[in-house]
C-alpha cells in the first residue's frame, strides 16, 4: 500500500488522541492522528514523524500522522491501514491459511460485530479480524495499548461463529520490523488476553506477521510466532 505524497516532521506533542501539534518545514502545524490508540513510547517530543498531505480543502488539518520512527526503525501508525495489507495480501495470495480464496468482503456484519473481512473458497466461509499493533517492548509485540471493550467483542463473537461451522481468525499485523514474537498485553487488559486465548483453544486461528515499512507505503512482511 502506498501513500501518494508524504512529508517529514518532528513531534512536539499531543494535546488529544485525534490531533497532534508537529514542525513540518520550520513551521507548527496541527494535524490529525491517523490513531487513537496511546502511543505514548512512540510518540515522544523530539521523534522524527512521517505525515501524508491531503488535497482535500475542506479539511482542518493539511497532514495526518502516519508513522514515526522508533531509533531506527520506522513504525507505521496509520490504523486504517491493516485491514487493507492484510486483504490486498489475501487477494494476491500471500498468506498460506488463504490460498483458494473466490470472494472477499470488507466489513461484514455478523451477529452483534461487524469484522474486517469475509471471505470464500473450497467450500470454506471465514470471518476474519485485523488488529493493527503498533507496541513493541524488547523485540516482543504486543496488543492493545490501551483497554478494548471492542476487541474482545469480536473475539467471543469469532467463538461463536466457529461453533455455527464458520473458521474465524484474529490477524495481528505488527506495523514494524524487528520484532521476535507476538503476545497479548496481559497488563495492558486482562480481559482481552485471556479471552483472546480462549478463543486460540477454541478453534479461532490466532496469526501475526510483520510489516515491511517504508516511509510511503507499508506491505505485509513475514510471519511471527505467536505466544501466549
């Protein structure tokens, strides 16, 4: 996936999880968050950030922040942008759990949860949900930074469309390079991590892969280990 145009800046600060005040080319600009998660070891005064530039005239802001870097690894924090790496990676192929698909949907409603994907194929019809992870402590990835009544939702409901003979998947797309392994964020929210484990001992697939980041676009990377 690629950004059409982008421009470098130094974070100062964020007074709310939808804006952020940045010097971009000697100047202070206000400009949205591409991510309403904390980011708090990310985004830190004096980190270098990568924004993209809108034309659209009628909006506030002129930049969104989508990614910065972490010494030197580039993180992209644009959380719109997991579920399209990960279907675009199912279109073409990439990930070996889905290598027969004939249809796929984005945001299909199911029960109470509207999930990211809905897919087809070889008589398989599969319900699919795309986490975005942006933590990262000592190599190891971790979901969510910030407590998710909503994740866990998704989670139960993924059980229960296993049991009415759906397959059901969480996918973790960790938005760096670098990282060793993968592992819900205990401290974080309880309540997600042991139902997202669960939910691996109940037939949901539980995957995680890396991300090759580039200051203008982002593509899925490799699988990474998963372990709770």
């Amino acid at each position: 996936m690629k950004y059409t145009k982008v421009i470098k800046g130094i974070f100062l600060e964020r007074p709310n999880r939808f804006i952020a005040k940045v010097i971009i080319n000697g100047n202070e600009e206000t400009v949205h968050v591409k991510n309403t998660g904390r980011c708090r070891e990310i985004l830190r005064p004096g980190t270098e950030v990568i924004l993209e530039e809108t034309d659209n005239k009628n909006r506030k802001t002129k930049y969104s922040l989508i990614g910065a870097y972490k010494g030197n690894v580039l993180i992209n924090i644009d959380s719109q942008i997991p579920n399209m790496v990960i279907s675009e990676a199912i279109r073409n192929k990439e990930i070996y759990e889905f290598q027969n698909i004939t249809f796929l949907k984005r945001e299909v409603t199911f029960k109470n949860s509207r999930f990211d994907i809905y897919c087809e194929g070889n008589s398989r019809k599969m319900f699919i949900e795309v986490k975005g992870v942006t933590l990262e402590k000592d190599k190891t990835a971790m979901f969510p930074d910030a407590p998710t009544q909503r994740g866990l939702k998704h989670v139960k409901e993924l059980m229960e469309a296993v049991k009415m003979g759906f397959e059901g998947f969480v996918i973790f797309l960790i938005q760096m390079k670098g990282v060793t392994c993968f592992t819900p964020n205990y401290e974080m929210d309880i309540k997600f991590s042991e139902g997202l484990k669960k939910a691996s001992k109940n037939g949901v697939k539980i995957l995680a892969f890396d991300s090759i980041v580039e200051e203008d676009g982002i593509i899925l990377g490799e699988s990474i280990n998963v372990r709770f």
